[in-house]
C-alpha cells in the first residue's frame, strides 16, 4: 500500500522485486524455467511475469495478484484430479524464494542480527545470485537479506514520490531497525521484535552491560517473558507524523528488552528537506559513517529538527537504533546473534 511519500510491504523492495509482477499462474514449486536477468534495467520482459514501471502500478498489479489469487482458492480450494494444481497457488509461491527465482516481496528482508543491514548478509547476497546465474539453484536464495544500500530501488521509489519504505517480516531485535533517508534518500523502517528477549538479564548476567562503563541500564521495572517467552520485555510502535502525507516523520516508542522506555522522532522527509544521497560506492559508504558524537550542530537544520544520528552506522560498526536519553542504544549482529550497547548522547 502506498500512503502519501510512503510505501507500505511485508518483506523487501530491492533490485529483484522492483518492478516484478509475478505471472497468475505461478506455481508453488521449484521454477523448471531458467533464472531471469538479475539486473535491472531489464534487456526483455521475464517469462514468467511482467515489469511495471510506475510504482503505483506495480501495487496495483500485485494487489490485483493477490485478489486473482483469493478468488482463485475460493473456487477450487482443493487439489485437481492430476495433482499438479490447486486453488489460490499463485499465493503460495510469492511467499517463497525458490518459487519466484529470488523476486518475493513478502519474503525477501532487509534486516540481520537485529540492524538493517550488515556486511555479512550483503557477501552472502551476492554469493546466493552468483549460485543461482551459475548452477541454476533457485534455492540459493533461501534465507537471503536484500542489500538495503542499493541506490537502484531507491532511485525508483524516489522518482515516483516515494521516500519511506515501511516492513515487517524478519526479526530486528528489541526495537524498529532503521535506514536513514542520508544514506540513500530513502528511509527504510523494519519493524518485528517477535524474537528480542534478552537471556542475559534472566540469568543475571547485567552486572556490566555496555563496553563503555554503563552499568545497571537494567529498568526498575522489567519483567522476566512480560510479552512471551521469545518477545521478553521489548514492545515498539511505529507512527508517520507530520503536516501531510508528503510532509512527515518518523516516530518511534516502546520499550527495550532491559525495560528502558524509549521515544524517538526521525527527520522530517518532505519536498523540501529530503535529502538526495544517490551514491553506494564503499569509499562513500565509509564516508558517510561517523564517531556518532554531536559536534555539529548545524547537521541537524536540514533534517527537520530530528535526530539525524537515528538509523546510522558508527565507524566502528555498531548502527544508533534508539535513543535513550543520557545515551544512545546501539546494535550490531550477524544472522541470529544480536548484541546491545550504549553511548553518552554528548
């Protein structure tokens, strides 16, 4: 769904899926069809789909995919005769990687080890690509992150008015994961803390959390599994604020699995203070990165007033996901392991 500069999907929109509408007889199984052209712009439309340049189009296309589908299912919910098909398997095979060659909206993700994005995840994506150009392997994709710094699916979005992309689908640890619209023009929000519980404050292991001297940030009030035995303490909302559908910002609030309450706004993304960072060389990338201390205060005009060092990578690797005020709480991580620290905010 789109609402105003912001669009609304279940797992990714990367170079794959942009653009991509599946065709309505896509089966739920392994492709016996060789892989499509994995770079975009497209030299000749795919075999088993369509490319629909306007954003708005394209969701109108697969929200006209999943309605095909619904009906579909609803008229045969059962298998055929033959058992080669059954009611409603266009649906099934967009949730699954395999099936769509590595071009699944709803399955494909940004996020790992509870941050938006992490070199490891970005070598293990060109590595599944490579496999599946080369072997053929539509399995190569299973358990691939999308490269969230790619300028190309910003630059689309961003052509069409779109400067926000919200997601859900893979965990991001105890609060929302984000990318700062600085580093690409566009802003990506992941948000599931369905696995964020902190074992190491039930086993009494928070005598000393934080490499930087900050101890005892265990809240007063935490509660051992408040929220389930895999959700813990962590709780977070997301809201879209501001004057309009096109003027607007990032709000963040919940709690974190140390029982700290957080609430956080993100620069204001609009016509006239977005910002129009298009590059994603390495040498830019590291550019971009800083000592996460706020010694330029002019930094914060153009942003509209909100905390541009939100949804950031320091230099030396930990991403600021909330602020927690006197200090920051960082992330960094690899597939299933996630670590926290904290930062003085001065």
């Amino acid at each position: 769904a789109i609402v105003g500069n912001t669009i609304f999907v279940h797992g990714a929109i990367d170079r794959l899926t942009m653009k991509y509408v599946p065709s309505l007889t896509t089966k739920f199984q392994i492709p016996s069809h060789p892989p499509p052209q994995f770079t975009s712009p497209y030299e000749s439309p795919p075999i088993d789909g369509k490319i629909v340049e306007s954003v708005h189009e394209w969701v109108n296309s697969l929200n006209e995919y999943l309605h095909h589908g619904l009906e579909d299912y609803a008229q045969r919910p059962g298998w055929d005769t033959e058992r080669t098909s059954r009611g409603g398997e266009s649906l099934l095979a967009i949730q699954n990687r395999p099936s769509m060659w590595g071009r699944s909206v709803v399955c494909n993700s940004y996020a790992d080890g509870g941050v938006i994005a992490t070199s490891t995840a970005e070598e293990g994506r060109q590595r599944a690509v490579h496999t599946a150009q080369t072997e053929m392997n539509p399995l190569a994709f299973e358990g691939v992150a999308s490269n969230v710094m790619d300028p190309l699916p910003s630059q689309w979005l961003a052509e069409h008015g779109i400067q926000r992309v919200v997601v859900g689908h893979k965990p991001t640890g105890d609060c929302p994961a984000v990318l700062s619209s600085k580093y690409t023009g566009v802003e990506i929000v992941a948000v599931d803390t369905s696995y964020s519980h902190r074992k190491d404050f039930d086993d009494g292991e928070n005598e000393n959390i934080g490499l930087h001297g900050n101890s005892n940030i265990l809240n007063s009030g935490y509660k051992k599994n408040k929220f389930g035995e895999t959700r813990g303490q962590a709780i977070a909302m997301v809201e879209i604020t501001g004057k309009d559908a096109h003027n607007n910002r990032l709000e963040t609030f919940g709690v974190l699995a140390c029982g700290a309450e957080y609430s956080n706004c993100f620069p204001i993304l609009g016509c006239n203070n977005a910002s129009t960072a298009t590059t994603s060389s390495k040498d830019d990338d590291d550019d971009r990165e800083h000592q996460g201390t706020h010694d330029d205060d002019d930094n914060d005009e153009p942003f509209g007033g909100g905390d541009p060092y939100l949804g950031t990578k320091l230099s030396d690797g930990w991403w600021v996901k909330a602020s927690v005020p006197p200090n920051y709480h960082l992330c960094r991580g690899s597939g299933r392991f996630v670590e926290y620290d904290v930062r003085p905010m001065e």
